[in-house]
C-alpha cells in the first residue's frame, strides 16, 4: 500500500515557475502581497509584522526588556505561524496522496485568510485598536496567510525564491552576482545568473508592496487590506493557469 501511495504522489504535477507566463510572474505579485500586507499591518495594527515573523521577535523582546506594553498580536505571531506552516505541510501532503496539485488550494486559502482579515478590519472602520478582539483576530489571519505563502513557494512551485524573506534574497542575490563577476567556470556563472534573475523581481515586488501597502494605509486606514486581498485573487487565477501548464509538462 505504501507502494502504491509513494506512486501516486510521485504522478502529482508541480507547476515550475518556467512552465509558463503566468508561473514566472506569480512569485512577483506573492511578493506585492506580502509587501503590502506587512506595511498595512505595522501601519494599522500597531506594529505587527504579518510576514517578517522575525521583526515580531524583536519587537517583543525589546518591550520585555524595556518593560513597555506587550502587544498581543506579536506575542500570538510566532506560534499562529509556526501553527499554520504545520497544518499547510500537512494539507499539501493530503492533497499530493489522493494525487492533487497543491498550489491552486493553498493559493486559495491564502485569499481566503486575507478576505477574513480585509472585512473583520472593515467592519471596524478605518481606524482599530491594535488589543481589540477583531484587530488582534485579523492580524493572525494575515499572519497564517503569510505563512501559507511562505509554504507553498517551497513545496508547490519549482524554482521559486523566497517572496517574503528579503534578507535572504538579497544575500543570495548578491552572491550572485559576486559569482557572476568572480566565477571562472561557465557553468557557475551560468547558475548563478538564472538565480540572479529569478531572485531580483521578488526583491522588487515587495518593495513596491511596501510602498503601496503604506500609501493606501495611509490614505484609507485597514481598508487598505483590499489591496492584497485583490491581488490575491490575481494569483489565484494565474495559479490555475500555472497549474495547468504544469500538469501538461509533467
């Protein structure tokens, strides 16, 4: 039986980022995606970084030790991520052994997640006290969107960079391009250009995610949160496409 399972999920078709159009251009609006929604969450929800985890440690270990107010929200992100990427693991590998491509649903819930987040910010008003309920609510909603985000560009879609871990790519960005200028043999040089080029538009995209997140936050408040959320469904239709080309090429 185990046989028969390890066959199955070895037939599920995982889209490349090389398949087609719409699978080269989706790490960049993942990456507008979580650009804008850490912008409007640190913005809106009093300093809460929904897909920069590690921005939420530092803040909370500074209020610890300076003895400021503790926000909720931040002491909540740590464990509602490492929550979330678990149970997306365990969603994917569901998907992969009844022989179900994983990154159309996780780009799904992913919508969904930030929906919930957009209308219980909504239903606020513009403005929302970072320890009330439905801010506190909302902001893990973001989070465990981030996190699902941050699953799938590694387990459902070959070649994909990092769309919300800026540090590490422009590390590896960097490096690459030291290899490109240093490098002797061809082959590496080659290598190190293609990471190059698909690592660059990530960094980009969540810089303009930055920036559009922090304009319409500042013009609309937690409304805003309607950006990412249209964006969203953007790549959810662009997954489906990714899909399909990928299940052709397999």
């Amino acid at each position: 039986m185990s046989e028969i399972a390890e066959c199955r999920t070895s037939r599920v078709p995982t889209p490349s980022i090389e398949s087609s159009l719409s699978a080269r251009l989706l790490p960049t609006v993942l990456s507008i995606i979580a650009g804008s929604v850490d912008a409007i969450g640190f913005l809106g929800l009093g300093g809460l970084f929904a897909a920069h985890v590690t921005g939420n440690l530092v803040i909370l270990a500074a209020h610890l030790v300076g003895g400021g107010e503790t926000l909720v929200a931040a002491m909540l992100s740590v464990p509602v991520f490492v929550a979330a990427l678990g149970l997306t693991r365990l969603l994917a590998g569901a998907l992969e052994r009844i022989g179900f491509a994983s990154l159309r649903p996780l780009l799904l819930l992913q919508l969904l997640l930030l929906t919930g987040s957009f209308v219980l910010c909504a239903s606020a008003g513009p403005r929302i006290d970072p320890d009330a309920t439905k801010a506190i609510l909302a902001g893990m909603l973001g989070v465990s969107a981030m996190a699902v985000q941050n699953a799938l560009v590694q387990i459902s879609l070959k070649g994909a960079p990092s769309t919300a871990v800026m540090t590490t790519n422009i590390t590896r960005f960097m490096m690459d391009v030291g290899d490109v200028m240093l490098a002797r043999r061809r082959a590496d040089v080659a290598k190190a250009r293609d990471r190059a080029m698909r690592t660059w538009p990530a960094i980009v995209g969540f810089a303009i995610g930055c920036g559009l997140g922090a304009t319409c936050e500042a013009a609309i408040g937690l409304r805003s949160l309607a950006l990412p959320v249209g964006l969203a469904l953007l790549a959810v239709a662009m997954g489906m496409t990714a899909d399909l080309k990928g299940g052709q090429g397999s």
